[in-house]
C-alpha cells in the first residue's frame, strides 16, 4: 500500500473540531499526519498534544517548526515529552523560516541560516539520545544540559524542509527526511531529490535512506476554472518570495523573466496586474486541482518524480472529503 499523509491547514477552532481531524486521518489509514507553523495562528504544539491524546496509531509531524524562535533544548524537550506522550509516533520536521518573519516581525537576529539549522539538529539530536551537552553548535551554546526525559523512539526522525540547493543538500547530509515546499512542481522534485541523495551518498550514507516528502496544495473540484483567479493570486505572493520564485520558475520550466514585473506589481497594488503574468498551466504544475481521478494521477507523478511520501494538503472544509478520496491514492 503506498504511504501518505494529511496535512492540517489553519484556522481550527475547537478541541471537538481538532480530535475528529485526527479521527478522519486515522480511520482512513493514513500514515501520518502533520500540523503546520504559521505565526500568529494556532500554535503547533497545543494542537500536536491534543492531537496525541485524541489518536492513537497515527504519526503526528509538525512541518515544520524553526530553531529561531524555539531554541534546540526548547525544541528536545518538546520533541521527547510529545513522543513519549504518543507512545512513539511523533516526527519532528525544521525549516528556517523567513527572514521577513524572524527578523522583521519578531525583531530576532536572523544570522547564517545553514549554520543555524546545522547546529540546531546537532544538538537536538544529542539531547533526544541522553548526552549531557556542555559545548556550542553553530550560534548555539549550551552548558552541562541533559534531558530528564528522552523519546520512545530510539532514533526518532528528524525532517528538514528545503527549498533551495544549499538547503537540500543540508537535509541530505543530516536529515532523516526531508519536507519538499508546497507548490513545487514535479519537475523541481526531481532536481531536489538528485541533490538530497548526492550529498547524502557524499556524506558517507545511503542515498535511500533519506525519506522524500512533499506537501501537495489539493483542491478537489469538478470545475478547476473557477478557482483560478484565486489560486493564480497565491502563486503571485509565492513567488514574490525572494529566492524562492527564481528556483521554483526555472526548475519547473518557466520563465524567470516574469520576476521583475511580477514583483513590481506586488510592491505596488499587491499584485493584480501580475496576476496576468501567471498562466494556467503555471497553476496546474503548481497545485492539484481537478477530479479525485486527475488529482490521483497527479499524486502518481509526484511519486515518480522521487517523492516517497506524499502530504495532501486540502483547505478544512474540503478535509473529510479529500482525506476519504485519497486514501488509497
């Protein structure tokens, strides 16, 4: 049976709400399920807790949480409460974040973020297995610390999200997984998932033990044109992103051209006239959208690409109905 996750979006509003999500993904056999960070919306632990209490086979995975804002002993300690509070099933997925976020918004020193992330698995990966840390690991420091809890899990998983050269190759070389970025068209997974196994084979480790897993954006609709406008309008603030719109235009086969409008536009009306600039065949290499058996052979292209593990992301009112469509897919 192929493996697959569910992905919870924002905007929950109830415990009762929270355990029958949890009871949905269960019941139908998913693998996992994950909760993403967004600051100034849920906050990730609070649900991944409830979660626990509420499921009782299913993964549970944050994807992903940063060693910005939660130092790494913050992050262990969390991590090893959550697993043993599960019995096990917990996986603990780390990205960077944005500088725009951390810096601009929470007033936080952003810094080298490959050393940051490098030096926040490290030390998290020593307190998780019972060593007592007195040293420093990139801008972390940390003095005679030891944990007086660990996981259940002798070695649990730890995912890094990546989206560029620098960081897929850190996620190789360190990772346990890696969380490819929503949106990422096909083309662009079999680019990443060539370099997470280069560095990961140039690390001395095997290449296929590095789990590939992607967040797939799915709107299951038997009239994909009416949602165009709209999710023309998400790709425009997506690839407003800096970095991010030039990789993910040139490995999906665009043209990085449209960047300097494009982002002109958002700068100055927030994007509606660059919203031109984004053709439907940008949204459909973007996002899965369509019939339950076109989003099938979606995921299906996805899983050719390279990625072991598909995350089906649907918004939460389409949740039950995406979660029951594709639970064999």
């Amino acid at each position: 049976m192929n493996r697959s996750g569910l992905v919870l979006y924002h905007g929950i509003e109830s415990g009762p709400e929270l355990k029958d999500y949890g009871h949905i993904a269960e019941n139908a056999g998913y693998e996992s399920l994950w909760v993403t960070e967004r600051y100034f919306h849920e906050e990730i632990f609070s649900l991944l807790g409830y979660l626990g209490a509420a499921t009782e086979r299913i993964k549970l995975g944050v994807g992903v949480t940063n060693p910005y804002t939660r130092h790494p002993a913050l992050l262990a300690m969390a991590t090893a409460t959550l697993d043993r509070m599960t019995g096990g099933r917990f996986v603990l997925g780390m990205g960077r974040s944005e500088r725009e976020v951390i810096q601009g918004k929470m007033g936080m020193a952003y810094g080298n973020a490959p050393a940051v992330m490098q030096g926040g698995v490290s030390l998290i990966k020593r307190l998780l297995s019972g060593e007592r840390v007195s040293d420093a690991a990139g801008p972390f420091t940390l003095r005679n610390v030891r944990l007086a809890t660990t996981p259940i899990q002798p070695h649990l998983p730890i995912y890094l999200a990546a989206i560029g050269k620098k960081g897929l190759r850190l996620a190789g070389a360190i990772a346990d997984g890696v969380i490819l970025n929503a949106y990422v068209p096909p083309s662009y997974v079999t680019y990443a998932v060539e370099e997470i196994r280069s560095a990961a084979q140039e690390a001395g480790r095997d290449p296929q033990s590095i789990d590939i897993a992607c967040m797939l954006v799915m709107r299951l609709t038997d009239d994909p044109s009416r949602m165009m406008p709209t999710l023309k309008k998400r790709i425009v603030r997506l690839l407003d992103e800096a970095y991010v719109g030039e990789v993910l235009l040139e490995k999906g086969g665009f043209d990085p051209s449209i960047l300097g409008p494009l982002r002109e536009s958002y700068a100055k009306d927030g994007g509606e006239q660059a919203v031109k600039l984004i053709t439907d065949e940008m949204v459909a290499s973007f996002y899965l959208t369509g019939s339950e058996e076109q989003c099938k052979q979606r995921i299906a292209e996805y899983r050719e690409a390279g990625v072991d593990l598909p995350l089906i992301l649907p918004r939460l009112e389409d949740y039950a109905r995406v979660a029951e469509a594709m639970r064999n897919a």
